[in-house]
C-alpha cells in the first residue's frame, strides 16, 4: 500500500520577491511521468515540505491552465516558511497533494464574479482569476477588489496591468492608510465595497483574507445584496495531515483540509461557525 | 462455537503460537501497573481482572510511528520507512478497546477511493455528497491491523469508572474481536468469531457441557449489571456549543493531555521533522498549541473551545460523520484525570434544554 506522507520532489527553479515578507516559489516536479499526471483545480493546497523543518499547507498560486510549474506564494511567519524563505533556485522541497475542495468552477459559470483579497489572500484568487481570463466566455464580469495594510504589500503586481486590460475586467486596489505618490483607493476592504458598490445581481463574491478581514468584510457583502449561498470563501486552518485524519482543521464536523478550504458564507453560518 | 479449555491448555498453546508470531498481552509490571507488552514469557501474561493502563490502540497507532526518511541536503529521493510484517496475536484485549480499534478503522482505513484527487468540487453551499471523513487509508495503521488476530477478554469486574454500555459496547461484546475468552472455573471459555481465530485456537478444548453452557449464560447475563456508571448519551449536542457549560466544566482541566493520549479512540497527531526523519506522533485537542497557526491566530484560544472540541469531536461530529460516537466507556480518561475530570458526568449532565 502506498504511503500517504511520501511527496513528490520538486525543484525550486525560480523564486519571486512579491512583498518584503512574501515570496512566490515556482516548483518543477523531478520526475515527469509525475508532472504529466499531476492535475488540480484553483483553491486546492499541496502540503509543502521542507526536509528536516516540515511541512505546512499552501495553496496554488497559478492557474491550471498556464502551468508547466507549481507556484506556491509563502510569506515568512513561522518554522517551515523562514526555513523556506532561506532557499534558493537549485534546492529540492517536497509537495503532496493535491487536497482540498477546490472553488466551485462549474457553480460560478455564468455568473458575475467579485474577487475581494487582502494581503497574500490574494494567491488562491489569482488562481481563479487566470482560471476565469483563459476561460473568458464561461464568465461574465470580473470584478477584482485588492487591498493591502501597504502599497509594499500588494502582491503579484505585474498581473495588474494585463487584469486592467482584460475584457469586462476591473481592478480595485486599495491600502489602509494614505501614502505617497498613491493614486488608487485608500481604505479597508469593506469601506471600499460600500464605495464600488459592485453588481449582486447574478453575482458571486469570492473572498480571501485575514479572518479580521473576513469578518467585516461579510455584512458589508450582504448589506450590498449578496446572498448567503453567493458569497464564498476560502480559510485558513491548521492543517498537518492534509488528509482529513490528523484531527485539528475541522469547523464543526467539516474538516477544512477535506471538506473545504472553500466554504460558501451559509454553510459557516450553518455550523455556527463551530471552530 | 463455545469450548472450553484449561489455563495450561490455553498457556501452552499461546507458547506454541509465539513461535510463529508476537504476542502481545498484558502484563503486570511490578509498582507501575499493568500494561500491554510484548509477551516473551507466556507466564508473563495477566489475564486477571484489572485492566491495562494504556489502551491496545498504542500497538495499532504507535506513540510514535516512522513515516519517511529524508535525503541529505539536494539528495534525490525520499524514502519510506516500511511497515512491519511479522503477525502478531494481542491477547486479553476487552470488548471496548477492540470496539475503539474498530472505530479507528473509520478513520484510518476507509474504503479505498480509485481517484487519485481527492474530491470532486463539492460545490459552495451544497453538502458534499463524498463520504464523510477520510478517502486515504493509512499503510502503517491497515498493515497493523492486517498483521494482528485479537484474542480478547470478557470482563468479570467492571471499576467505577467503567461505562461501555452507555455507549453500545457489553462487557462481552465480540465487535472486533477474533477470539473472545471468558474466565470460568478452572480455565476459560473460549468462542471463535472469525476464521483468523479458528486458525489458531480452532483445535483447542472441548465442547462446553450443557450445564456450563447454562453457568456461562447465567454469567454473562449479569455483566451488564455490575456497572454502576450510566450515562444518557444525546443524539446532538448542537443546541449547547455557545452555553457558558463549557467555561464551568473545563475549568479545573489542566491541559495535560493525558486523556486523549490513554483514550482507546483519540486519534489526533501531529507531523514532526526530527533532523532527516518524519514522525506520526500523538497529539491532543487539550494542548494550546494544537490548532495554533503561525500567524498567532488561535481559533480555539482557551481551555473552553478546546475541551468542547474534544467533547463535541466524541459525542457530535463523529457521530455525524460515522454515526457513531467516538467513545467506548473504557474510563481511562476518568480514572487518570489528576484532577478528576468526568467526561461521563460532564455528557450526562449536559444542559441541552438551554438554547444557543
């Protein structure tokens, strides 16, 4: 029987400074017939380890559709992810995965979809917003709503200008406090959805953040007419296994590493929010 | 089928076996307790009435187990440690801790799933129509439990502490079970369940007489009732999550853990990497750390959210998942609590009239 903890090898093969704490590893598999059958869809996570540090989960970064790399976003916080942000072009980690739900691609065709991010919440998001621009017809209006504590924490930067550009595509972006030289919005994310006033009508919101971010983040959605079932989410937990049986991720009976990390708003509500 | 056989009969074919396999069994070690132990010396095994203090899960899901070795610095290949293959026979296991092993198996070892991605996209605000729980069966656990015949022990003395038959589980209950002893004067009755067991005790003893067929109904009749502990086990404990009962009944607790490490159905563990190797070790919900994550962020900060947790993850949430709860009424974690915890009284009591 196999074992479930063996991961694949994988090569750092280019390392991306995002944010002063935030970096973006792109991640070639060593072995092919691996890298021919490995497959995943926007907001599922690989659990990333680093050889006698450990292991801890990420999300995709990239999308499925242009992939001949693993692009995993990691910001510098804790054991695995200083040891990571030691390493450089050359070195060897190990992934396993992928787990996970994953967004709901088929539910949200058709639909308008509003992307609200908040600092490195935004990797799972870029995932699907490259998802939806290379599936441009199954989608209607991409709404994308960025916000940062600072013009410095504002992640994948040089996606914006082909976001801009994109058909039916616009781009909020948005830090807390003032600064200089700064020409878009300023503000936290809700103050700023109150501004935009985005479209509820055949709408999906999608959205990712520190729980603070969430949590205020979520009446204000609801205040501008958006469903419980249309307001999805994908959360943070603490996650060893990955495989539904280390016991400590779960929100109610859900185990978040299985039955999410997407949650739609009413689901959460459902479970009482159970942490 | 029911024989039965003479403590010397039964010991000296147990000495025959290990030959062939480990035994494993309980053994009374001297000013430490009794504990299950690889048995070298068949004399060495205790088939009294007193029970183990740890439970047999530890031979299933070790303390401890290897996973993985890991390469030196840019070494290709990570290596898997494999599982053991000698067969092993655990004797004198009782009703609840083989009842606990066979709810591991909901955990570790669900039926096998074909696709390699785990699920398909269950849809935001649809319930997920996979099953509930894992899809990965674990190769250490399945291989330990492939490897091992259970011979088990009915019991005759039921402590205090002891209240499996709230929760489904007899004193004479064979779920999990191979083999079931029964202690009867002058040696034990034995009743093979599966062919496993046939296999190895099958030749053995005599058809019980009529009259000590009659002895032992009239005997295991009675086992029930030598519980003094009973407990009513609610169907749901949804309606109490936010009730202060939480505050009040976790606030001795001194988060030491030691009730889900001597739990016959705790599973929790966490991942560690111990230089170039990977461990599977024990873990608790009662540990601050356990659902910590490396932002500082803790979503069950104190002892109130984390012993609900082990009290819902029991009583709720497998029951959801598995319908069925996640306890045996083994007592471990009664009796050993330092300070005095009763996970029993504490489900009993629960005031489920109050709403959220």
């Amino acid at each position: 029987m196999k074992n479930i903890y063996l991961p694949h090898v994988v090569e750092i093969v280019d390392v991306q400074e995002e944010t002063p704490d935030v970096k973006t590893f792109k991640l070639k598999f060593r072995d092919n017939v691996v890298e021919e059958s490995f497959d995943y869809r926007p907001g599922q996570f690989v659990e990333l380890s680093v050889f006698g540090e450990g292991e801890a989960p990420f999300c995709f970064s990239n999308s499925p559709t242009r992939r001949n790399v693993i692009e995993c976003s990691v910001k510098r916080m804790g054991q695995v992810t200083e040891a990571l942000h030691e390493m450089d072009t050359g070195d060897t980690v190990g992934i396993r995965g992928p787990y996970g739900n994953g967004f709901p691609l088929e539910d949200l065709k058709g639909k308008n979809l509003l992307f609200v991010a908040g600092g490195i919440g935004l990797a799972p998001l870029r995932s699907l917003i490259n998802y939806c621009l290379d599936n441009r017809k199954d989608y209607k209006t991409l709404t994308i709503v960025n916000g940062a504590r600072t013009s410095k924490d504002l992640m994948y930067r040089n996606e914006y200008p082909v976001w801009e550009k994109a058909k039916d595509t616009s781009l909020h972006l948005t830090v807390d406090c003032q600064e200089e030289n700064w020409t878009c919005m300023v503000g936290v994310v809700p103050k700023v959805l109150e501004q935009i006033k985005p479209t509820c009508g055949n709408s999906v919101a999608i959205v990712c953040g520190p729980p603070i971010m969430i949590k205020f983040t979520m009446p204000t959605l609801l205040k501008l007419g958006f469903c419980e079932d249309a307001i999805i989410t994908t959360l943070e937990m603490k996650m060893k296994c990955g495989l539904g049986q280390c016991g400590r991720c779960n929100i109610g009976h859900l185990y978040v590493c299985k039955d999410g990390p997407v949650f739609s708003y009413s689901q959460l509500k459902d479970k009482n929010f159970q942490f | 089928m029911l024989k039965s056989i003479t403590k010397e009969d039964f010991f000296t074919r147990v000495g025959e076996l290990s030959n062939d396999f480990e035994i494993i069994g309980p053994m009374e070690l001297p000013l430490k307790g009794i504990f299950y132990q690889s048995i070298l010396n068949t004399e060495d095994l205790y088939l009294g009435d007193g029970f183990a203090i740890e439970p047999i899960k530890k031979f299933f899901l070790e303390p401890s187990t290897r996973l993985l070795r890991y390469p030196w610095k840019n070494e290709p290949g990570v290596e898997s440690f494999s599982p053991p293959e000698r067969e092993r026979i655990a004797i004198g296991v009782r009703p609840c801790e083989a009842k606990g092993l066979v709810l591991l198996d909901s955990v570790f070892d669900p039926p096998a799933s074909s696709d390699l991605i785990p699920n398909s996209a269950p849809g935001a605000g649809k319930k997920s129509s996979n099953r509930a729980g894992s899809t990965y069966q674990d190769a250490f656990y399945t291989n330990n439990r492939k490897r091992t015949i259970i011979v088990g022990l009915a019991c005759g003395r039921p402590d205090r502490c002891c209240f499996c038959t709230s929760l489904g589980v007899s004193p004479a209950g064979t779920t999990g079970m191979d083999v079931l002893l029964f202690e009867i004067e002058g040696g034990f009755a034995i009743e093979i369940i599966t062919d496993r067991g046939k296999g190895i005790f099958g030749a053995l003893g005599k058809e019980l007489s009529e009259e000590e067929k009659k002895l032992l109904t009239s005997v295991n009749n009675k086992r029930e009732d030598l519980l003094e502990k009973k407990i009513r086990v609610p169907e749901s404990m949804d309606t109490i999550f936010t009730s202060d009962y939480w505050d009040k009944v976790s606030r001795s607790c001194i988060s030491c853990g030691i009730c889900t490490y001597l739990c016959p159905t705790c599973h929790c563990f966490d991942l560690i990497d111990e230089r170039r190797i990977k461990l599977r070790c024990y873990d608790g919900c009662s540990f601050p750390h356990f659902t910590l994550h490396a932002s500082g962020e803790n979503p069950r900060p104190t002892k109130k959210e984390r012993y609900r947790q082990r009290v819902f993850h029991k009583f709720d949430y497998f029951k959801i998942n598995f319908g069925e709860n996640l306890c045996v009424g083994c007592g471990r974690c009664i009796r050993f609590c330092p300070v005095k915890i009763d996970i029993g009284d504490i489900v009993d009591k629960a005031p489920l009239s109050k709403k959220r």
